[in-house]
C-alpha cells in the first residue's frame, strides 16, 4: 500500500509604491477579497505562488504570505492584464521607460490611472515584464528590501501581520483596509504555511559535501573549502537540495526526486514519480519526503521502491539528523519526533506555533512563531531550553552540535552548547541563507555569493562561488 503514492502521479524604482492604485490596468484588488475566482483557480494559483514567494523570502527576508497575499490582492488571483501578459503581480512600474531594472527583462506602456496629483486621471505608464512568476515575487521583495521607507517592517519578519501592517504604514497603499484584507488572506488560505521554508540554496552534508542550487535550478557540488573545485551535477530545473551521509538528493521542478552517491553529473536514480514538495537526508542514509497532500514517506538507500508511509497527510515541514532523528511540524505548528522508519510511535515534542524545525547530532532545534529559537537533546515534550531572544528568521544545526541562526536584519551567531548565552556574531547583516554540518559553516550573502569556513567567529570566512542568485 505505501507505492501507492508514486502510482497517482499526482521612490524611482517603484514610482513611490505608495502612489499605485491597487485599481491597476483595470482590476480592481479588493475583488479577490469580496468576489474571488472560482476555487480551482485559487488552488492553482497558490500552489505555484507559494513556492515562488519562498525564494524572495529567502533572498529578501519578506514573508511568503505576504507575497502570496498581495500578489492575489493586486493581481485579482493572477487574472490581470499585467500579470497575465507580463508576470507582473504588484504592478511594478519601470524607472524609465527603457529602465526594467535588474531583475525584469522590458518594459511595457499600459494605461493607468494615477490621483497624484488630483484629480484621478488616465496616463500612460511603462509596467516591468518579467519572465517569470517567481522573477516579479524577487523584483517585489528587493524593492521592499532595499527601501528605507520600508526598513521598519522588517523587525517584523516572523509577524506577517504586523510586518504587512508596516508596509502600508509606510505608504504602500492608501487604502485603509489594505492591510486587513491582506491578513484576511493569509488566514483564510492559511499563507501562513508557506513561511516554513524547507529548502535552501545551500547544504552542506555529514562528510562535507557542499551543494549549492543556481538561480536557474543547476545544482553544483564540491568538498572542501574553497572557490574552486566544483562540479556540474545536474542540467537546469531541479528546485530543491539536500545531502547528507554522502547521499545527494534533488527535487526537480515537477516534483520528482532523484537520489546519488558520489560527486559527478551522472548517476542519478529516480526515487519517486512527480508531486513531492520537500525532501531531507540523514547522515545514516535515511531519507524523507513529503508529498502534495502533507504526508510523510521514508526509506534507506538509493532507488525508486521501499517507501514506507511515516505519518497521515497532516505535515508541512520535515527534517532528519545524522542518527536517524526524523522531526515534522504539523499543520498547527506543532513539532513531532522519533527514530526508526514507520508509521508510528512519533511523540510530541511541542505545543503548536513552531515555525521551522532542524535536527543533528541529536540535537533538536526550532524557531517559534515569535522568532525565538529553542533547543534540547533527546527525544520527548519536554527538556526546551530557550537559546535567543525573538527576532531569529533562519535556523540550522550540525551533527558536531554547532548551531547556525540569522537574525531579521541578515546577521549570522553561531555556537555549540545549548543555552541562552555564548553566542558569537559570524557575520554582517548580509546573509540571505545558512547551513552547517561536519564543521563547516555555509552561508549565502544578499549578493548571491556563497562562503565557507570551518571555525567559530567573525573572520575567516572563504568565498566560494561567484553569484549564484
């Protein structure tokens, strides 16, 4: 019965963002609040938008609710002229009209209605065109990022609502139920989970193999550290990396996953038919995935049969450590443990509100809802000792105990023990994303440079790639 699941197949930039009508190209936003499209096009639509809004966040550090939620507030779930022609969600308007900016690829003249200064009157503008969905949720995210108006909101990060209730404080938006109907969305469709990222650009396993994940979905790998010495491990479209225990596994655009042992572009098995959404390795060799429908598989070794379903379709987050440690958050927020491949004997290890969850060494690892991030070892309910005030976006573990977080401005501590204290700073506010494993420390800075070092402290880091974002 466990195959089963492989059988069903299953202000210049902007313009002053704050003058833009959510009115654009003639849809009106709060329709996809009072009136929305029918319930196939609303899944549909969050099912690719979700995703897309996880690189920016990412990259950008703006919550992927907020994302999703605006970009179905102003693009009338994705049926806009704008959006439909030009991938363009948020109406982002070009500097010039021959000036996309870096991450559009043209311009083009829509005409639009502008109410500064008044009265409300029809003008040609020139909109951004992106290639693709994914490209105009970046283009959004760096726009808020790189804005001072915006700057507060981002102390808010693990608070969609009150980060969205920053930005148009800001004045991204004059209307005054901006900010409630884009919360309205969020909770509707529970955005929420989308916040929970469980891939990263880069990894790093038990036996020090470094992988990292290009912008154009080509994956890359290496040991040891340096900048050169990688190679080519896929062609482009793979979305999603993990290693660990020398296994290599990546999740294709479709949701397939593959799986390899050893570094090189060949060798690669197909381990499971399309529609998975998120996998991780252990150092053991045990791997995990997790299916559209929120259910758990696992399974030991290279190959496409023995999966065994772990848990029912309730499950949004997985990780598992170099012994075997196999956690999931839960829908609600709520975080389970055990060891052993099959469907039961999980415990509960917290109430709901956990936001993301790492495992290794035996070490358990989490970040609430409040951005804090606690830590224990052992498997059980209790045992949590608190290792941060709130304010932690990102959060990783290694298997010799070394714990990587980033803070909401981009900032990276690190440390070894479990407690409050003992925190060192590892970087500037630069850093897009984390890893470590083995000893060595991985990050990925704002520029899209990925470094490495294999010690405790600010200095000593090595740039490993050129720009891979």
């Amino acid at each position: 019965m466990h195959q089963l699941i492989f059988r069903r197949r299953a202000s210049r930039a902007r313009t002053a963002l704050a003058a833009l009508c959510l009115t654009l190209i003639g849809v009106a936003g709060a329709s996809a609040v009072d009136a929305p499209a029918r319930a196939s096009t609303q899944t549909d639509f969050i099912a690719v938008a979700g995703p897309a809004a996880q690189r920016g966040q990412v990259e950008y550090q703006v919550p992927a609710s907020v994302t999703v939620a605006q970009a179905i507030l102003e693009s009338s779930w994705g049926q806009s002229n704008l959006s439909v022609r030009d991938k363009n969600y948020f109406g982002i308007k070009c500097a010039t009209a021959n000036d996309p900016g870096p991450i559009a690829v043209g311009c083009r003249p829509y005409p639009t209605e502008e109410c500064v200064p008044a009265p409300c009157h029809t003008v040609t503008a020139s909109f951004r065109s992106y290639a693709s969905m994914e490209d105009s949720f970046r283009d959004h995210g760096k726009l808020l990022r790189e804005s001072a108006r915006y700057a507060n909101a981002f102390k808010y990060t693990t608070d969609p609502d009150r980060f969205i209730y920053e930005v148009w404080k800001a004045g991204y938006a004059t209307d005054p139920a901006y900010p409630g109907k884009v919360t309205k969305l969020m909770r509707d469709y529970d955005l929420y989970r989308f916040n929970a990222i469980t891939s990263s650009p880069i990894a790093v396993g038990s036996d020090g193999t470094q992988m990292i994940l290009t912008s154009g979905g080509t994956v890359l790998a290496k040991q040891g550290i340096g900048l050169y010495g990688w190679t080519v491990e896929t062609d482009p479209g793979v979305k999603a990396i993990a290693t660990s225990g020398g296994v290599q596994m990546i999740l294709t655009a479709d949701g397939t996953v593959l799986a390899k042992t050893g570094i090189g572009l060949y060798g690669w098995t197909v381990e499971s038919d399309p529609g998975i959404t998120a996998i991780a390795v252990g150092g053991d060799g045990t791997q995990l995935i997790l299916d559209a429908s929120g259910t758990v598989w696992a399974k030991k070794g290279v190959g496409l049969y023995g999966w065994t379903q772990e848990t029912d379709a309730v499950v949004k987050a997985i990780a598992v450590g170099s012994d075997g440690t196999q956690m999931i958050l839960t829908t609600d927020g709520t975080v389970l443990a055990k060891q052993g491949i099959g469907l039961y004997d999980w415990t509960v290890e917290s109430d709901p509100g956990v936001t993301a969850i790492a495992t290794n060494g035996g070490v358990q690892v989490i970040l609430t809802t409040g951005g804090s991030v606690l830590a224990k070892q052992g498997i059980g309910l209790y045992g949590w000792t608190v290792e941060s005030d709130p304010g932690i976006t990102a959060i990783a573990v290694g298997n010799d105990g070394t714990q990587l977080i980033r803070d909401g401005a981009g900032k990276v501590l690190a440390k070894k023990s479990i407690g409050l204290y003992d925190w060192t700073v590892e970087s500037d506010a630069v850093v897009a994303a984390v890893a470590t494993n083995a000893g060595v420390q991985l990050i990925l800075d704002n520029s899209g440079h990925v470094l490495a070092k294999d010690t405790i402290g600010l200095y000593g880091w090595t740039v490993e790639s050129d720009p891979i974002r």
